[in-house]
C-alpha cells in the first residue's frame, strides 16, 4: 500500500510506478485504491492527476459508480457498498483507463484486499492513505511511504515530516520477552493527554496500542514518549520504502537532494520514480 | 389481528416475529404483503399451518438450515428489472448481478432436491434468464461477450490492434528517451534533470513542466485510429448492453414471479424451521373456544432454557371469559401470555406450539395490567394508566377480541379493587369477548357469574429457604414443588401461598413469623 505524508506527494504516480514495474516483469497484479484515483483533477482540489491505466489481466476493486463502460471489463464479484455503489471486482479485458476508489471504511478495505489476493496472482497494490492504513496492520504487507514538497518547504522539512510518519508507523510489535515491567494497554487513540500521563507516571513501562494509526502524536511528543516508555503495538505495519515528489503546488524543491534528505531522516530505501533517482 | 406494543411485548409478539422472520429480502418482502390472519380466514390458516407442519415433516433442521442460508444468497434484482423495464441502460454489474441471482437459485433447487423436499414445491428456476446470459458467462464470473452484438468482435480486434499500435510507438518513443537520456519512462510523466540533459527532448516526447533544476516530461503518441477504434467499441458495447438489457426486460415478468415465489418460501421455511425447533399442532379454528394441551409459551421457554431451567407446558380449555387465581410465581401471568402467544401464532400461519389447540382468529388481543412503565411515560399513576388502559379495550370488545388480564387493580384498596374488576369481567363476558383474567382477588368468578380457575399451586410445604440469598436454589425449589397445572377452583378460593414462598425466599424468620401468626388470627 502506498500512502502519503499529504495531499499532492505523489502517491499515486509511485503507485503508477509499481504497476508499471510489475508489467514490465509480467507480473499481474490486482489494484484499488482507498481515497478515489485515477479520476483528470482532484475531486477535492482540482489539482491534476494521474489517470489509472489498467492493462490486460489487471484486476482491479473499484465502486459500481466508477467502473468504466468501455472497454468493457469482466465482472468477478461484488463487495460492500459505499456512497459510489457497491465495490465490484473485475479484470481488465482490453487496456484501458479509469478511476479507482475503494471502501470507506479499513475494516471493508481488508475484506476487500483479501478478496483481491484470492482472484490475482500477483501482488495486490493499494493506492492508500495514512489514515486508513490500519487495513493492512498485523499482516506482511508492505507500506510505502510517500513524501513531497507539498509536505514542506525545504527537503529538510519534507524529510523530517517522513521521518516522524515512519517512526509512527513503524511502531514495533509487542515483544513479550522484553516486557520487563508493566504492561499499559491504551485502548483507543494514544493522544497528547495520554502521553502527558505516561510520561508522568509510567516511564520504563510498556505502552501497547492496537495499531501504529491509534498514535496520535507526533514530533517531540512522540519522540519523548518512545524515550520515556517502550511504546509498541499488536498489529504492527512493514514501512519498506519511501517515494518523494519535489514538486509542491507553491515550492519545487531540488530531486537529487530531497531523495537524499528523505532516505537519510528515514534510514529506508527512497526513490523518485519520476526522475529515476535513489538513495 | 391487532395488538399494541405493550400487548405485543407481554405475548410474545415481537419475538415470534423475530422468530419466524424470513432469511433474505423476498421474504421479508412477501411477510410485509401478508396481514396476519383474522376471522374470516380461518381456512387459509389452517391451510398454511397444516402446510408447514407438512413440509417440517420431510426436512430436517440441518437442511431447512442449508436452505434458508441460500435464500440469504439470493440478491435481489428488483432495481435492476425496474431500470430495465425503463429502457434504462444496464450495466455489466447489473449483467452479473443476474448471473448470480440465476446460480442462487440453482444452488437452492438443488439442495432442496438433495434435502427431500417435495418436487412440486421445488424453488423456482430462471432457465430462460440463464439461457439469455449464458455467452456472458465466464469461469470468474461475467463478461459482454463478443455474441451479444453483431459487430462486437470486429469493434474490439480493432481496438486492440490500434492499442498495440500506440504501445509500440510508445515502447519506441521510450526507447529512444532510454538512449539519448539514460532514464527509464516507467509512468506516463518522467523527469528529466538540467545537469544531466539540457537538450531538446526527443521525437514524440513533450514537456509538462519546467523547473530551474528539471523538467517534466511525457510521452506522446497520439492515435486517431485508436481514438476511432474506442469510439466504434464504445458503440458496440453500448449496443450489446442495449440489446441484453431488453431481454432482460422482457423476462421481467418471469423472475418477478420467480422471486415471488421464493419470498412465499422462504416465509414457508422461517416456519417449518420454528416448527422443527419447537414442535407444533394444526389447530382446530373455533371462534367460541380457546383451548390448548401442553403448550409452550417459547418466549419463556426460551429464556428459562437459557439458564439452565425447563418450561412446564401448560393446557387451558376456555369458552367466553374466566378468572384465574393461584399462587404468587404459579404462572398465571405465564398462562395468559401463552393464550396470547398461540393465538398470535395462529394469526401468523405458524403452528402453534402445542399437542393440540382449538383457537380463535381474534381480531384483536389486548393486554390489561402492569401499565407501570406506559403510566412513568403519560406521568399517570399506575391505577389511572390501567383504568384508561381497560377503558379502551372495553371499547372495541366484541367476539373478536382476546383480553387478557393480569392482576387489574391491585394497585388500589382491595375491596374498590375487586369490585371494579367483579364489573370489568361481567362486561367483558357481556360482549362476549374471550377473556382470561388472573387476580389474588377472591371470589371474582363467582360474583361476576364466569368460569372460576386456578394455577394448582404448591405440593406441599417441605421446602427449606434460599440460603445466604441463592435465588436459583430457591427457584429451583419453588419449581420442583410447584404444580403449574390450571384445575377448575371448587369450593373455597385457593391460597396465594405467598407466605410459604417469602420463608422459601429467605425474608427474615421473625417477619414470616409474626405475618404467619397475623393470618392465622
């Protein structure tokens, strides 16, 4: 699952990227999308966007409301309904472009995903958001993390931005052989009032929340929390690489800098599928 | 037949309808369309009744089970006929939506075949839908087959040709940006940084975007044939749709027949599987007698059954109205529920779950007393929410009404009390509804000229109290000693044995005591 520090950080173009990789290798892979993709301009900002071409044997989860009426692709299934329709499963026939949303809820999105695996052969690509990715914790899935200029001005911001996203969704597991001393578990969200009263009264303790998304920290927070406590979670997400976009709808930053600034803070593979560049 | 929610809730209403609620949409569907029986219906009753007892003779739990998670499959192509019979285009979904609906319902004859139903009963087909998708259909699920449209075939061969002409005009515009740029064009936009190349971009190659350090560019390989080639697929596929949703259209009467008909079953099997849980009898249809031979109140059976505890059936032969008295936790409240719960039954084409019952198809049932929780609500007293209560039944009593009531006044001083309810019976026998009226109050039955009954009561006072407050020892006490028959009251009026059952429920010894001694004197 690709998701992103932002709106714009070029989510969906790494996303692209993948597919394109996958085909040139022959891999089929089945794709959907957790916001809605694939559509000229950003429904939200008018912004351009990428268009989501599907090639032949793509198998794809979208709305009912989006699913294009030519060419015609093979209906393998249907899912939850959302405000676009019911989620249909289909395979592309003949090449062709479209829009692409999926479920609004994470609970939908992995009934979706699983359903996905069953029907490709290949790798399942989600083009996602970091508020939903909660879909794929406790599993082997693989998060991408995207990061641009619309996330800062300077590549130092951009990096620091994804480094503090990466920490937060790299929350480590619970390890119960390193559980020395009490064991919190934080139903719920972990916000800002709940770091104050763990820092006050359970430093050296073990914090466990469900997932990475239930921290609702970041920055200094965060960072004196993980100092203070051994904060972990049941179902941990596989943060394995990081995307970056240098260009921000009021900055252009420099590629070659803004990939080194965000491997560096973020200490994973970076590239820039756009310029070919890596770090 | 009518009730109020209050009635409903005190006779079980609402959880028979739970109970008997069918499994998917056509049945909730059919069971909306369908009024509860009422006098004047007593042969169809009797003929969906005695159908049902039928049909739960040849299945057993296991298939009824199996055949109702099949009518849960069944998707519901109502929306999808309606736009159809419109003229509305159908989408691909729409095609597949019908696809399934046919495999559902092939899926259920079949496990009806295999569960022994009777063949004349079978669960709709829809051959002639099936036949009409059959080249849409694909191993995974539905295409828009090249056969639906004459130049269908021709529209994508073309299409794909011109397609795989862009590609490898594409794939030699990218080869071209790999040798003269060293950049690999993965997506449809690559950028190309300043330093690396400042030259102009090659043949079939635009800029999007320019910055001081890059630019961005894109392939470009414009094709009017593929442009052309889309729209004549576009107007095949539309043609395709056009063509399959009128047929479609014109099966319309069809499946809406076949659905129909599986809403009347499922209906069917909700009972046959009420049926198969907790038995059941044809009732014989008597518009004077309300009469009942080990029946279960299964509401209560239920929830008795949920802790461990058994239901005692109960028998009841009633003709017109009567009062029943007995003892504190005897059932009274429970044998009027269960006159209630069996009619209900009956006026819902289930089989009432009793060795044998002679009922009524009332037209309405109404419950009178324990108005506290609607009196809290209308800021009446208890006493003023029953007398409006029983002022409103009294109203619309006739032949066609079952009245049952529980412990009406005593809220009130005992001897207006039973004077007002000596006053209620004798009217509602005057208009001849059938009532069953359970009281402490003695002597109502005789002073207002009715059939006087009675719970049997306790067998016999050897029971030790509930210790250190254990309720369930003590229940389990009162049970066992409790004979929860219904006997017709001769001579003198029957205990409450409410003394007996506050020693058995552990109040403390001196107050039974001195109560003992007081009622003695």
């Amino acid at each position: 699952m690709v998701v992103g520090t932002a709106k714009n950080v070029g989510k969906t173009t790494a996303f692209n990227a993948l597919r394109a990789v996958a085909r040139r290798r022959g891999v089929a892979v089945a794709v959907t999308s957790i916001g809605r993709d694939g559509e000229p301009v950003d429904a939200l900002d008018a912004e351009p966007k990428p268009r989501v071409r599907l090639a032949p044997g793509t198998i794809v989860a979208l709305p009912a409301g989006l699913l294009p009426r030519s060419p015609a692709l093979e209906i393998l299934g249907t899912g939850a309904a959302g405000a676009l329709g019911v989620t249909v499963f289909a395979r592309a026939v003949l090449p062709t472009a479209c829009e692409i949303a999926g479920p609004p809820t994470a609970r939908a999105m992995r009934a979706t995903i699983e359903r996905l695996r069953t029907l490709a052969e290949g790798p399942v690509l989600v083009d996602g958001a970091i508020d939903r990715v909660a879909a794929l914790a406790g599993g082997a899935d693989a998060v991408i993390l995207a990061a641009g200029a619309a996330s800062g001005a300077t590549p130092a911001r951009v990096a620091a931005v994804a480094a503090g996203a990466v920490a937060r969704l790299g929350l480590p597991g619970r390890d119960p052989a390193r559980e020395r001393g009490r064991v919190i578990r934080v139903d719920g969200a972990l916000d800002a009032r709940d770091a104050e009263a763990l820092l006050a009264e359970a430093r050296g303790a073990t914090v466990v929340v469900a997932d990475p998304t239930r921290v609702a920290l970041r920055g200094a927070l965060l960072a004196a929390l993980c100092e203070a406590v051994d904060l972990r979670c049941e179902r941990p997400l596989r943060v394995v690489a990081c995307t970056t976009s240098p260009v921000g709808r009021e900055t252009v930053l420099d590629p070659r800098a803004l990939v080194r600034a965000v491997a560096a803070a973020t200490r994973l593979p970076t590239f820039d599928v756009v310029a070919d560049l890596a770090a | 037949m009518n009730a109020d929610a209050a009635t409903a809730e005190r006779i079980g209403l609402d959880w028979l309808r739970a109970a008997v609620a069918p499994a998917g949409a056509f049945g909730r569907l059919h069971d909306e369309r369908r009024p509860p029986y009422g006098p004047g219906d007593e042969a169809a009753a009797h003929a969906e009744i005695a159908g049902v007892l039928a049909l739960a003779a040849r299945l057993d739990r296991d298939a009824v089970a199996a055949l109702r998670a099949g009518l849960r499959a069944v998707p519901e192509p109502g929306p999808i006929l309606v736009r159809a019979r419109a003229g509305d285009p159908l989408d691909d979904a729409d095609f597949y939506e019908l696809t399934r609906l046919v495999d559902a319902l092939d899926a259920l004859a079949r496990a009806w075949d295999a569960a022994g139903g009777p063949r004349g009963e079978a669960p709709p087909r829809l051959d002639a839908l099936r036949d009409v998708l059959a080249p849409g259909r694909t191993p995974g699920g539905f295409y828009l087959a090249d056969s639906f449209a004459p130049g269908l075939r021709a529209a994508r061969a073309a299409f794909a040709a011109a397609e795989a002409d862009v590609e490898a005009r594409r794939e030699a515009i990218a080869a071209r940006v790999r040798d003269a740029l060293g950049i690999d064009p993965a997506g449809d936009e690559f950028a190309v940084l300043r330093d690396a190349y400042g030259g102009e971009p090659p043949p079939g190659v635009n800029v999007l975007r320019e910055t001081a350090t890059y630019r961005v560019m894109t392939i470009v390989a414009p094709s009017a044939a593929r442009d052309a080639a889309f729209a004549t697929l576009a107007e095949e596929e539309e043609r395709a749709r056009r063509a399959l949703a009128e047929r479609v259209a014109a099966l319309a009467p069809q499946i809406a027949a076949a659905t129909s008909a599986l809403g009347a079953l499922d209906r069917r099997l909700a009972r046959v599987a009420f049926a198969l849980r907790w038995g059941g009898c044809v009732p014989a249809f008597d518009a004077d007698a309300l009469a009942f031979e080990d029946a279960t109140f299964a509401p209560l059976a239920e929830a008795l059954a949920a802790h461990g505890r058994r239901y005692t059936p109960l028998a009841l032969e009633l003709r017109g109205a009567a009062v029943l008295t007995g003892p504190n936790m005897g059932g009274k409240s429970a044998a009027l529920a269960t006159a209630g719960f069996l009619c209900a039954c009956a006026a819902l084409g289930v089989p009432p779950p009793a060795r044998a019952a002679a009922l009524p198809l009332p037209r309405e049932i109404a419950w009178i007393g324990g108005e506290g929780r609607e009196a809290r609500a209308s800021l009446l007293s208890s006493y003023a929410a029953e007398v409006v209560r029983a002022r409103d039944v009294l109203a619309g009593a006739s032949r066609d009404t079952l009245v049952l009531v529980d412990e009406f006044a005593r809220t009130t001083g005992p001897r207006e009390g039973r004077a007002l309810l000596v006053a209620l019976v004798e009217a509602l026998a005057a208009r001849g509804a059938h009532a069953l009226v359970a009281t402490h109050f003695d002597g109502v039955a005789a002073a207002a000229g009715v059939r006087a009954l009675r719970i049997a009561g306790l067998r016999g006072r050897v029971l030790a109290p509930a210790r250190d407050g254990d309720l369930d020892a003590a229940l389990d006490a009162v049970n066992a000693a409790m004979d929860y028959r219904i006997v017709d009251e001769a001579g003198t009026p029957a205990d409450s044995d409410a003394l007996e059952l506050a020693r058995l429920l552990d109040l403390q010894d001196d107050v039974v005591r001195r109560a003992s001694a007081l009622f003695s004197s």
